[in-house]
C-alpha cells in the first residue's frame, strides 16, 4: 500500500514485512523507516500532512505517526479484527479505521472514531457485516461505510452502503449496495454525490462490476 501527503512532499509506502518507507515524493530517496507492524497495512496522511495513519490489515493494530520526526506517536489499538481501511476526517481533527474478519465476514464491522489531539475514542458505530470501505464527506457532516458482502442472487442487493450523522451519530440512510462484493466508497469535492464502485471476490464471479452515484441531497 502507499500514500502521497496532501502537501505532495512525502510518500509513505508499505512493504509485506510492516515496514514503512517515508520517501521524498519528488527524488524518491528514502528518509526514515518507520517499524512497528508486522504485515502490509492501510496508510492515510492527516491533511495538513504532519501526521501519518496506519492501520494492520493482518495485525490489526492501529499508529499515529510523526511524520516530520519519523517516530511513532501513539499505539491506539491491537483490535481482534482486521483493519479494512483507515481515514482522517476533513478538518484532520478525528481519526477513523474499520474493521472486518475475512474468514468470517457475516460477522459486525465495528468502526472507531479517535480524537486526534486527545488520542482517546469519541465514537463508535457498528454495522451488520464486516466492513470494506469507509469515507468522510469533504464537508464533515457524515461518515460513510460499505459492508463486505459475501453472497449474491442475481441483482439482489449484495450489502449496504450506511450513512451516518457525525454530529447526530445517527444513521441518516442505509443504501442497498448492488455493486460488487467489495466495494470503494468516494465522495464529490462538494459532498453532494457520493460513487460507490464494486468488485468481487474470486468465488462469486458472477456478481455485477458496477459504480453507484447517488445524490447525497436526496439519498435517492
């Protein structure tokens, strides 16, 4: 895995061992290592570019990262799941991972939200399966998550894509997700549309490729 920071100065990237690389994303010469994960793990800079979050895929550990000291700032977790993806909130201030078991993915996908300054847990949602994607809406008003599918009968919706609330933490819209059995979620710069795109697991090959936009002012 790898990630550009938003001020495009950076690249971290991931190796099978846990390693991080921090890069010079114009030279390419390595600046520091970051060691502390023992598996491949999802990567995402916080938007003013200082911070750097990884989540383990297999270890299922989650770090905040000094990216100008290269040193690790803060273990947040060791969850029993699998990391499925992790994302700063626009404003930078809270951070988010989700979770899911691949040999069991039926079972709840639990979402943590972390207060970045405090580094201590200010919510958490639960879903009905094990979680794919998850997206914050460039405005900063709701979060969004794709459950993992596991089975699919023709069209019929293979999961949901949920809607909640950040301020609320409430669930404003569950979208039956007809797109493929893992699915990315992404949101328009003006968070009024957000796509939805799918692709599927080496057992379902039937399953349809597809992107969903659905407007976010209408949840249609």
């Amino acid at each position: 895995n790898a990630a550009l920071s938003p001020d495009g100065k950076t690249m971290a990237v991931n190796v099978v061992g846990g390693e991080i690389y921090l890069c010079d994303a114009t030279t390419g010469d390595v600046k520091t290592v970051l060691n502390g994960h023992s598996k491949w793990v999802w990567l995402e800079f916080s938007p003013d570019s200082n911070l750097l979050a990884s989540g383990g895929s297999q270890d299922g550990q989650v770090r905040l990262w000094d990216v100008a000291a290269g040193k690790e700032m803060a273990l947040l977790a060791e969850l029993e799941t699998q990391v499925s993806m992790v994302r700063f909130s626009p404003d930078g201030k809270t951070f988010a991972c989700s979770g899911f078991v691949l040999s069991d993915p039926d079972r709840d996908g639990v979402i943590t939200l972390w207060d970045v300054a405090t580094q201590t847990v200010s919510a958490t949602f639960t879903a009905n399966n094990g979680l794919a994607d998850i997206a914050f809406s460039p405005d900063g008003k709701f979060l969004a998550a794709a459950e993992y599918a596991k089975k699919r009968v023709d069209l019929e919706p293979l999961s949901e894509v949920i809607i909640w609330n950040l301020k609320t933490k409430q669930i404003v819209k569950r979208i039956p997700n007809r797109c493929g059995t893992m699915s990315r979620l992404a949101f328009s710069p003006d968070s009024k549309t957000i796509a939805v795109a799918g692709y599927n697991a080496a057992h379902i090959l039937q399953a349809a490729h597809r992107i969903a936009l659905y407007d976010t002012t209408k949840w249609t």
